[in-house]
C-alpha cells in the first residue's frame, strides 16, 4: 500500500492541517480531533480503498484503517508536519459531553502503550504455561529475565501513565513520569512495608500524618496527580519570568506535587480505585451470568465508537486492586463472536476487498 498517498487523501478530507487538534492511532484506527468536524468529508473517506469505516464518536473522528494502522500514522504525521510527540493545545480541548470528554482523556492516555500491554500480558501467560508444564523453573534465571521483561510495565505502570498523561493534559510529560517515578521509588515502597509491620508507628510530613500506599501497578492516583502538575505548571509558566522558569516551574511540580500526592491525592484516589473495584465485584457477584451476557452482547457495540475506553481503567484497576479480573474475560465473547463471523464471510465471500 503506498501510504504517502492515502495519507494525502486522509489529510485533505479530514479538512486539511489547519483542521487538527491531534492525532493518534490505537490498534486499528486513526482518532483526529478536528476542531471543526464539519469541514471533514466522511463519505469520501468511506469510499477510500485503504479506508475500511469512519466513526465520529466520543469527540473524535475515528478512521478505521486496519492492522497497519501505525505505518498510515507516521505517514499523516509525516505529510502534515506533526510530531510524533506533539501536545495538543490547551485551547483545543474537546468539548461536548462528559462522556466524550472522558473517552477521549482516557484513549488519549492508555492508546500509546496498548500494543506492549498486550505483549506483557502475553509473555506472563506463555511463563505461567511454561512453569505449570515443568517447562521451567521460578528460581532459574531464564525465568527471572522473562518475568522481569513480562512485569516491568505492570510494576512501573505510574512511571508510563504519568508520561501518557502529561501529554495528554498539555504539560511536560517528563515531569509527570518523575512524580510517577516517585510513587514507586524503593524508598516509598519499604516505607509502606515498613507501615504494614508497625501499625503503631505514624511518620510526618511537615506535621501532617502520612498514609503509606504501595502504588505500584496503580492507575488512578498518577493520573489525578499528572492533571494537578500541568495546572501548575501552567501557572509557573505564565506568572514567572522567563529567565527562571525553566527551572522553577519544574521545581515547583515536583516540590508541591509529590507530597501532595502522598498527603491527599494518593490516598483518596486509592479509596476511590477500592471503591469501584468493590463496587464492580458487587455488580459481578449478584448475577453474573447476566452481567456476562451484557458484556458479551455489548462490548463489540460499544467497540464501534470507540465507547470501549471508558471500560479499560476498570479492567486494569481490577488488576491493581483484586489481582484479578472478570470483566476482560466476559468481553472476550462479543470477540470471538466476531471471529466467527470474520471467518465465515472470509469462507464465503468472492469479493477481494470484502475478504480483506
């Protein structure tokens, strides 16, 4: 397929460069936001070889394009002059409804690490088949390297969700992926294990009492804690003098940030993350075989506009919080339905692009 070409034809019917806010891809499809989704010609686009479906949904415009979706995005990056880790701007957030605001922070945060969070979840599968066989051994070093390889991401996951998100909220993502690094740094881990032993024993911070949380694998509190550092990061930039603020507005991040994330952020986020897993296995518990029969029928319909994403923090904070998840499996249904399907018009059908 020659991208450079369905690049072009995808910049000029989205409405040309001066039409985008940003753009990213997720397994299989491009997701613009436009700043004037009416300028886009859909239909055109639809009608496009390389392009299988348009979707407008949760604030975006979705073109569908397939498995070699990242390959059309560096080349639509390419040709409109975007770099890969471009921002968007502050003035261009999406508006719209709740819904689609928050769809479109939480694609804009999870999208870029899917494909090696599929990967990490692989590898961990194919260890645990591997051990359970007599394949290999937990104490062998074989194992140790893979397991290291399969868990990094999982265990340093406020250290990528920071960098994600301070992209995604507009700010320097390398300051949010240091207050991520925070929360997982060996000090604040055996401060928690050391909390865990001495139930007695109350550590300060500038007087105020601290709870010790292992926030290790945890989602919700980098991502809250990433908003408030590019708040004020915005702000240092904007009241301090140029010559200074280079270094002060990262300072003032990271000295105001992290303890608060310690003192308040962390702590409620944690609540708020317990919460909604208790919440989910309450839900799950009361029947789940309708909760499974709802799921399956309507994942791969809220898959279609990319309504999904707001189900992934859930997924992943089941993981954080329990060690376990059902909602993932349940869902896995609605897909192989659809491999099914797939697979019978592939079978069946004479049409090239349609087999396609």
């Amino acid at each position: 397929m020659d991208y450079q070409a369905l690049a072009q034809d995808i910049l000029a019917r989205v409405g040309g460069r001066e039409n985008i806010s940003s753009v990213i891809h997720c397994a299989t499809r491009l997701r613009f936001r436009l700043k004037d989704n009416g300028r886009a010609d859909a239909q055109g686009l639809k009608a496009h070889p390389g392009v299988i479906m348009v979707v407008e949904s949760g604030g975006q415009f979705q073109v569908v394009i397939g498995n070699h979706v990242h390959d059309v995005w560096l080349a639509v990056c390419r040709e409109a002059g975007i770099t890969e880790d471009a921002s968007p701007a502050a003035d261009d957030a999406p508006r719209g409804s709740l819904l689609a605001r928050l769809i479109d922070i939480v694609s804009g945060i999870f999208t870029p690490f899917i494909g090696v969070l599929a990967a990490s979840g692989i590898l961990k599968g194919l260890l645990a088949i591997a051990v359970v066989c007599g394949w290999l051994n937990t104490s062998s070093a074989t194992y140790k390297i893979w397991f290291a390889a399969s868990d990094a991401l999982f265990f340093f996951f406020p250290l990528v969700l920071g960098y994600t998100a301070g992209k995604k909220f507009g700010g320097n993502p390398f300051i949010t992926m240091t207050i991520g690094g925070a929360l997982t740094h060996p000090t604040m881990i055996a401060a928690f294990q050391a909390s865990q032993q001495a139930v007695a024993l109350t550590e300060t911070f500038l007087g105020v009492p601290v709870i010790w949380f292992n926030y290790s694998a945890s989602v919700i509190p980098i991502i809250f804690a990433a908003w408030v550092s590019c708040w004020l990061e915005k702000q240092g930039n904007r009241l301090l003098p140029s010559a200074v603020k280079n270094f002060f507005t990262p300072l003032l991040c990271l000295g105001a940030t992290v303890p608060l994330t310690f003192l308040i952020i962390g702590p409620v986020a944690t609540w708020l993350s317990q919460m909604l897993a208790n919440g989910y296995q309450f839900i799950y518990a009361f029947a789940p075989w309708l909760a499974g029969a709802a799921a399956g029928a309507l994942w791969q319909v809220c898959v279609i506009f990319g309504l999904h994403w707001g189900l992934v923090p859930l997924m992943v904070n089941n993981l954080a919080v329990l060690g376990q998840d059902s909602l993932l499996p349940m869902l896995l249904t609605g897909n192989h339905g659809s491999v099914g399907a797939a697979l019978a018009i592939f079978l069946r059908s004479r049409d090239a692009r349609q087999k396609t």
